[in-house]
C-alpha cells in the first residue's frame, strides 16, 4: 500500500485525539484514505511534558523546521487555538508546500480571506469541518452534500459551553455563577470563559456558516451579539411556565435578498426539537429550499469528536477531494458578497421582555403606553401578586407580537429610563 506522511502541529486535548485516531485506527483510517497515513512528526511547545499518549519514537519534536523542511510530509493537521502564532505558522506551512486541516474557527473568522488567498496563490488546500460544531459534519454538508439548494436559514446551538450552563440552570436550579463553575469543572468550559458565554464563539462560527451557505462576507465583530451573562433563574421560571426554553442560539435568515445575522438568547418552544437539545450538545436546523428542513445534532467540542471531524477532513485532504472543493467553492476570495446583511434594525421579530418594576398603581399602563408608542402590540403578560417582602420590587414579563428591532430598542431605552424601573430590562427574541 503507498504512504502518505502527515504531521501535527499542537498536542492539546484535540491535537490528542487525532493522534490517537491515526495510531489505533490505522486499519480503518488507511481504507478510507486508500493509502497508509503515517503519523511522521508531532509538532509541540515542551517535549519533556507528561502527556497521555504513547508515540512512537522520534515522532514528537518542539522544531516546526522539522515539518517545513520535510519535503515528504504532505499534509498538515495545524490544532493551535488563537490567532496568533496560529496565524504565523498556518502560513509558514503553507509555504512550505504543505495543504492544512484546522479546527481554529477563531483564525478563520478573523484571517480566513488572507489564508485562503495564500493558500490558492500557492496551490495548497485548506479544510476545516471541525471548526464549526465540532464533530458534526455541518461545514461538509453546507459546502458540498447541500450545494443544490439555495439555503434559506440556519439556526443553530453553536455552543456547547452555554448549552450546559443554561440546561444547569434550569434542570438543577443552579446560579449562573454555580453553573459556570460546573462547566469549567467538566471541562466544558475554559479558565476564562468570556468568548463562550458573551455570544463570540458563536458569532464567529455563524460567520463561517454564513459565508458558506449564502456567499456572506461579514466579520463576526459585526454581527449582532449578546450573550447569557445577564441570564437569571427567574427568566428561566417564566420561560418554562409560557411552554418555552431558553436557547444561545446564532441565526442567519434569508429573506428578500436579505441576511439577517444574529447571536442571543431565545425563547423556543418545548415541543420543538432544538428544546430537547441539553447539556453540551450543539444542534444545527437548516432549511433549504429543494431539501426542506434538515437536522443535526451532536457533540460540538470534546477530544473525540473533533477529532473525529478533522481526521475526516484529513482523508479527504489526501484522497484529493478537498483540493477540488477547495478550489470550486473560492471561499473568501475577490468575489462580491452574494447577499448584503440586513440592518438589525429593520428585522422582524416577537419578544420576551421582563421587567422589574414598583407595585404601584399606574406601572403597567406607563410601559404599555411607551409599546404602543412604538407600535409593539403586546400578545401577552404575566404580573404575579407579590408576596410578602422587604421592597416592592415585582416582574413584569410581557410577550409581544411581531416587531421591529428598531421599534424594540427605542421603546426598552425609554422605558428603562421611567422611574418605577429597578433595573435594565431583559429581553429576548421568540422563535416561532
């Protein structure tokens, strides 16, 4: 059987994965790829640390030039997170003759037009399934298996970080700061979570997605954001006894030639499919116009199953697939954007907003009147009697009908600005 040498640069939790993939799974690996995919080089920072995998001798080394140099290494697995070195070194890869996998949706988001200008210049292909939603094979099935559909929206859970905090908040009652933690003991979660839990992770997946599935050219920066920072328990209480779930959802919706973009909470119904999805599982609905609606759903970051994505990626690098795709699908080059992005603020939506009020006379007709104002019709609303406390602070939850954006943040800025208001209003978007 022929050889293909291939290298990794990074021996973290993922960079772990693959390498145990190729070596334990050689037999399977090899029959796909049709060739033996040798395992040359094992590219880290300190060859003296304790790692949990066995490689064979002379594999592992802390000289990149061992790779660069080596002209019978032919692909490349490049598994460091970040943008910088990432960035630096994708290129001297490149460079150096080499087609690159990636996990690293962060570098994409924010260098992908360089990179895959570089890599056409030179030749050279670059595949990253495993940058979005991790083992699910949404960036394969978007770029490829759908491309005779025009797609017309994707909604999606792109963060299994957030899912998990969310699901410990509602399933065990827990505070977002406890849930947080649970999520960092697991695992799930990063020292610092900010990137998860303030909507960026998802954006810059979304912009990904966006840029495959409508030829969207929009920084992930400049896509509408916010995150569960703000979350408490009682949002989730509301939500549940309205027949909803609260979801981090990114959605990216075409409609009149438009893209609409955006990252937030949810409201979704308990029924629906996307609900059901707990834990840190990530969940993609596409619709297409030929296909119709379309599901995925599983682990969106882990060892395995990113893994399990990039090793994919990488048969198909050195079966020759990728190279053909690579070069049909021209993604971030000089081309026009296909669609423009809809102004968030002309963008039609319903809504949930709770606010903490006085319990005097006259409160609700003052935020009412600052809706309809605003031509927001109100389609429902909750106002519990207040029980015994030691101020006379009570929630105000109200569901509207559909509005604009626009129409929303003017009516929330005036209304947050009355005097009977405790605190800046909650508000989330339906999915209907």
């Amino acid at each position: 059987m022929e050889t293909t040498k291939i290298a990794i640069v990074g021996l973290g939790t993922v960079g772990t994965g693959v390498a145990q993939l190729l070596l334990e799974h050689a037999e399977h690996t090899n029959r796909y790829a049709g060739r033996a995919i040798i395992l040359e080089k094992v590219v880290v920072r300190d060859c003296n640390k304790a790692r949990d995998i066995k490689l064979p001798d002379g594999v592992l080394t802390d000289r990149l030039e061992d790779v660069t140099k080596d002209p019978e290494i032919r692909c490349v697995v490049q598994l460091i997170g970040g943008v910088e070195p990432a960035r630096s070194i994708m290129l001297q890869l490149l460079e150096s003759g080499k087609d690159v996998v990636t996990a690293n949706k962060a570098l994409l988001a924010e260098h992908g037009d360089e990179l895959f200008d570089r890599a056409r210049e030179l030749g050279r292909s670059i595949a990253f399934d495993a940058a979005v939603a991790g083992g699910i094979p949404i960036v394969t099935n978007v770029g490829q298996c759908l491309s005779a559909n025009r797609i017309e929206s994707i909604h999606g859970i792109l963060n299994g970080t957030c899912n998990f905090i969310i699901s410990q908040m509602e399933e065990h009652e827990a505070s977002y700061a406890q849930a947080v933690e649970e999520a960092q003991q697991r695992g799930y979660a990063e020292a610092d979570p900010t990137m998860d839990v303030n909507g960026s992770d998802a954006a810059q997946k979304l912009a990904l997605l966006a840029h495959l599935a409508f030829g969207s050219r929009v920084h992930w920066s400049e896509i509408p954001c916010e995150g569960i920072e703000s979350l408490r328990p009682i949002d989730l209480q509301y939500a549940k006894e309205l027949g909803y779930r609260l979801k981090l959802l990114a959605v990216a919706r075409l409609e009149d030639g438009e893209l609409e973009l955006h990252v937030g909470v949810q409201l979704v119904r308990r029924d629906s499919p996307m609900a059901g999805v707990g834990g840190a599982y990530n969940a993609i609905r596409l619709i297409g116009d030929a296909v119709g609606r379309v599901w995925f759903q599983g682990m969106g970051a882990g060892r395995m199953p990113t893994a399990s994505a990039v090793v994919a990626d990488l048969i198909d690098m050195i079966v020759g697939r990728t190279a053909i795709t690579f070069q049909t699908l021209q993604l971030w080059s000089e081309k026009p954007a296909r669609v423009l992005p809809r102004p968030s603020f002309r963008t039609a939506t319903r809504y949930y907003f709770r606010f903490m009020v006085k319990d005097h006379p006259g409160v609700l007709a003052e935020i009412t009147g600052a809706l309809s104002k605003e031509g927001i019709s109100i389609a429902s609303f909750i106002q519990h009697e207040r029980h015994e406390s030691k101020d006379d602070k009570v929630p105000l939850v109200i569901m509207t009908h559909h509005t604009t954006v626009g129409a929303a943040d003017r009516a929330i800025e005036k209304i947050n600005r009355l005097q009977m208001v405790h605190e800046p209003a909650m508000r989330m978007r339906i999915l209907d």
